[in-house]
C-alpha cells in the first residue's frame, strides 16, 4: 500500500530516531610550533559510549581557532586561514573501538616554514540514537 | 453522537523522521596490494522507491563486535606510523536503489593488506519532500512510533543551494534557528540527478562540504581551494531538530 510521506507527522507505522545516550568531552593541545612539513598528533579525545545498533552522531568545536560546531561521523578537514592564506589545517575524524568514542585530531603545517598554533580545545558532543535494527 | 470531552487524541506538534526502509548485506573484499592500494565493490540493492531517499547506516568487519557509522574508519597508530585510511563504507541512493561501497586500503604505513568482509546495516528514510507515495519497505522489525520513546522532533526542514568552484572557497545561504543551544542535524548532498549522499562522507573527496553550527544558524562551507574540476554544485537537505 502506498502511503505519502509528505502528509503524515507521524504514525504507528513509521518509526524514527530517538535518543538512546549522549556524552561531552575534550582534548587539548597546548600552543607549540610546528616545522615546515611536521604535524602533532593524534591528539586524542575518548569516552566510554555503546552503540550497539545506534546511530552516532559527533559535534566538534575548535575552542581557540572559531565557535563553530562542526558535524561527524566521517572526517572534518579545515585548513586555519590567515589572511586568506592557509597556515595550518585541523584534521578530526570519529570511530568506535572497544565500546568506546574515539574523536582523533590531527595538526599540520601547510606552510614552508615553522609555524606557531594557539592552545586548542577540541570539544566533542556526541549523540547515539537508537535504531530498530 | 459523539462527546467530544471524552476524546482523547494525541496530535504529535513535530514531525519525526519516518524510517521507510531496512537494508543489509555482506561485501567480501580481497587483500589489496600496494598498487593500487585498494579493492573496493559497490553492493547495489533496489528500494524502487520511485525517487531517492535519505539513509543512515553502521558497518561492522569483525564479525559484530565493533560498529561504525559510514564515514568513520578505525586507524592503526602501531609504529612506525599512522596509518588513518583503513576500511571506507559510503552510500548513496538514486531513485531506484541503495549504493554501498566498500573500500579496503592498504596500509602504507605498515606494509600489509588484509582480505575483509564488512558487513552493513541501513535505514533508508523519506525525504523532506518525496516526489510521490511510496510503498515502505516490509520488515521483521518493528517499525511503530511510540510515545514512550523520545524521539528527534523535526524544529525545521528544507533546502538549500550550495555552488562553489573549483579552486574557490563558498558557502551557502545562513539558515537561521534561533534555538539559543547548538541542536542536532543531519544533512544529505542531493545532486543535479537527484541522487543522495551522506554529507559527511564527501569530507574526503572532490564534493568536501562541512557544516558550521552556532547557537542561533547553520551554514554549509566547502574548500575546493585544493581541487580542480568539478567544484561543488547541487542542494542540501537538511532537518534541525529540537533535541541538542
């Protein structure tokens, strides 16, 4: 039987997502120079989350570079501008292991000579929604 | 005659994401070799929906004990180096079928490759505006909304274009909340064939969007400032919800 999805709310005969547990933490790493064609890293973020048949869902924000809250699962690239020109780019990428998160970063330089990076939280949000599976 | 004090109808305010379909399936790849540092298989399978739809979907190639999201790959920091690429799973839909592949890289960093079998689970679900009824998918599970369960509430829903060259950097349009906290999302890249693909698992190609939440907007960003052809053009689709 067809049904048009463009006109129902919700019913008994659609299930969506909801909130099984969600969790904040952080990594830092303190302001250092970085050599031309070096990088620092992993820099490490963890917390304890179970998935099983969830949906995950990461928010990272880059305390000390911008405010923005940017979105995982997968990979987070962003290349640090200074006046238009790229300095240093953040690389963060999110995984589970052994019934836990893992929020990785990595920092390199995209200049050719020593750079210096600011102290930089990485805060983590991260969400898991449970799933009929 | 009906007496309206004694009806008792709950009318959900916001709406909820309306999962149409379950899909699963096993893809068996080979150890790759350093030339060309891959394998990778497509495991298609038909929802005939009539029209492209949202998805989300986890993958396991341990035999299910460790789950992912697509777009997540579990690194091996052993010496000497890292090595961040390991085992991919994306997805896409078009108007007829369900598109996950599979990638097994070899580990540079280490100098091996390994035979893999993945195994994956996906939801499929309708999109913001499907372009007719559908026929949801059958399934053992059970599928039935539930008051008891506190679901993600739709706040707002639409789309939006997004158009950078390459070579350039661009963004969308701002969308505006005004939620006062940072609320859950999610987003789908829809291109100019209407086929549909996770937003976060473009991070590493060609099509690289991110999404720049605050307390109050949302905007998608691209870099295509390392890329040559094509830049990045079509639609996001994207759903803020209630929940933070």
């Amino acid at each position: 039987m067809k049904v048009d999805t463009n006109i129902i709310l919700a019913s008994s005969k659609f299930n969506g997502f909801f909130n099984s547990s969600a969790v904040t933490f952080s990594a830092s790493v303190a302001s250092q120079n970085i050599a031309a064609g070096g990088y620092v890293g992993p820099i490490q973020a963890s917390a304890a989350m179970n998935n099983a048949n969830g949906i995950g869902q990461v928010q990272i924000q880059y305390s000390g570079v911008d405010s923005f809250w940017r979105l995982l699962p997968g990979i987070v690239v962003y290349d640090v501008p200074n006046a238009n020109v790229p300095t240093y780019q953040i690389e963060t990428y999110s995984y589970f292991s052994n019934g836990t998160l893992h929020v990785d970063s990595i920092i390199s330089n995209q200049t050719g000579g020593t750079i210096t990076i600011p102290a930089i939280i990485i805060n983590c949000r991260a969400f898991i929604f449970n799933a009929p599976f | 005659m009906i007496d309206p004090t004694k009806l008792r109808i709950l009318l959900p305010t916001y709406e909820i994401d309306q999962i149409i379909g379950i899909k699963t399936g096993t893809v068996s790849l080979g150890a790759p070799s350093a030339s060309p540092g891959y394998t990778t298989a497509t495991d298609v399978q038909a929802h005939n929906f009539g029209d492209s739809c949202y998805f989300a979907g986890i993958f396991t190639y341990d035999g299910g004990t460790t789950w992912n999201d697509f777009g997540c790959q579990i690194p091996n920091y052993a010496a000497p180096n890292p090595q961040l690429q390991t085992v991919d799973v994306a997805a896409h839909t078009d108007n007829t079928n369900l598109n996950v592949t599979v990638t097994n890289w070899y580990d540079l960093s280490h100098g091996t490759g390994t035979a893999r079998t993945v195994t994956y689970k996906v939801y499929l679900l309708a999109k913001n505006k499907m372009a007719q009824p559908i026929t949801p998918l059958a399934s053992n599970q059970k599928l039935a909304y539930s008051s008891a369960f506190n679901f993600q509430k739709i706040f707002m829903k639409d789309t939006v274009s997004i158009n950078v060259a390459a070579g350039a950097t661009g963004s969308s349009a701002t969308i505006t909340h005004n939620l006062g906290y940072i609320p859950a999302i999610r987003a789908f890249f829809v291109d100019g064939s209407n086929n549909v693909y996770s937003l976060n698992q473009l991070q590493s190609g060609v099509n690289s969007i991110q999404a720049h939440l605050t307390t109050t907007t949302l905007v998608f960003t691209s870099d295509q400032s390392a890329f040559g052809a094509p830049g990045v053009s079509g639609n996001i689709d994207y759903r803020i919800y209630l929940d933070s």
